[in-house]
C-alpha cells in the first residue's frame, strides 16, 4: 500500500509532509481492489479536459472516485450474472414439482411442505422468501407454464434478485397475519 501511495505521489506531483493527507489517501485507496488496473486507470485519465483546473489532490480525489464506481458497477454486473443463474435453477426446482402441484385441484400447498425422500426441505428458507414474494406454488407453476413460451417465473425471480443487488436497502417487507416485517 506504502509503494502505490508514494507513485501516486509522483505521477499526481504531489507534495504531502502531512501523515493526515497520508492516511486519507490511504484510506481512499484501500476500499479499491485492483491496484493494477487502478494504477493504469490513473495514468490513462490524468489529462482528461474536465480535470484540467483541478489542483493535482482533486485530480487524486475524483479519479479514485470515478475508479471506485467502475469497480463497483463490474461487481454489481458480476452479481447480476449470478441472480440470473440462481433464478434459473430455482424456477427448475419448481418445474420439478409442477406435476404434484397441478394435480392437488387445489391451492393448499405451501413452500415449506415440499419434503425431500431423505424428509429434508426440498427449498431452503431463501428460496421459499423469494417464492412466497411472487405467490403460492400453484400461481408460480402456472407462472411457468404460462401460454407465452417464455418462463415467466424465472423472469420475475430474477427481476426480484437483481432488483435486491442494486437496492439492498429496499429489502421488499412481506405482509403476515396484519403485521409487516422484512425479509433479510
């Protein structure tokens, strides 16, 4: 950390004494987790017109800023690629029921009563959050099977996980008997 701080005091000119100014830098460099590509990003962005009357520092503070949200925004894409692979595979677990959901005539089933042969769950807590949050068993089965040719449930899980990658905050709170409380 001690060799990228002192070649960004070199390629910026800067003139720091101050362990203050140091350690803020510090701090502003150790949230980034590429330092190879942060290196080449700084170099490559030093003269950009929009920095051209910003002293050397504020060059430092805006290109570690503008870093910090590409090296963010890679993650959350990164993220969303997963969401999408995790919605798949859940909306097949629930193609793997559908004939013993269809075949019920009605809607009593619930997520948490699909038992394994071993008697272990058949979805795990997480899933049965995000299921419960689009419907019962049968409105997702006929999600599923909907005329389109497209698996509309898959969509909405993966619409629901990538809306809580970009948004964690917004957790969705789930209504039950009267009382609202949150899904984490």
């Amino acid at each position: 950390m001690k060799d990228l701080i002192e070649y960004i005091i070199e390629i910026f000119g800067l003139n720091i004494k101050s362990t203050i100014a140091m350690m803020d830098m510090e701090n502003d460099i150790g949230e980034i987790r590429d330092h190879v590509n942060y290196t080449k990003y700084l170099k490559s962005s030093f003269n950009l017109s929009d920095l051209q009357y910003l002293t050397a520092y504020q060059k430092f503070l805006e290109l570690t800023k503008r870093y910090k949200r590409i090296e963010q925004e890679e993650i959350n894409r990164n993220k969303i690629e997963k969401m999408g692979t995790a919605a798949e595979r859940l909306a097949s677990k629930v193609h793997e029921i559908d004939t013993m959901v269809l075949n019920a005539q009605n809607d009593n089933h619930q997520w948490g009563k699909f038992k394994l042969s071993t008697g272990e769950q058949y979805f795990t807590d997480k899933e049965i959050k995000a299921l419960s949050t689009i419907g019962s068993p049968l409105h997702c089965v006929r999600l599923q099977r909907s005329v389109s040719g497209r698996d509309m449930l898959c969509e909405r899980l993966e619409a629901l996980f990538v809306e809580r990658v970009i948004y964690p905050q917004l957790e969705a709170p789930v209504q039950s008997n009267g009382l609202i409380k949150n899904l984490a």
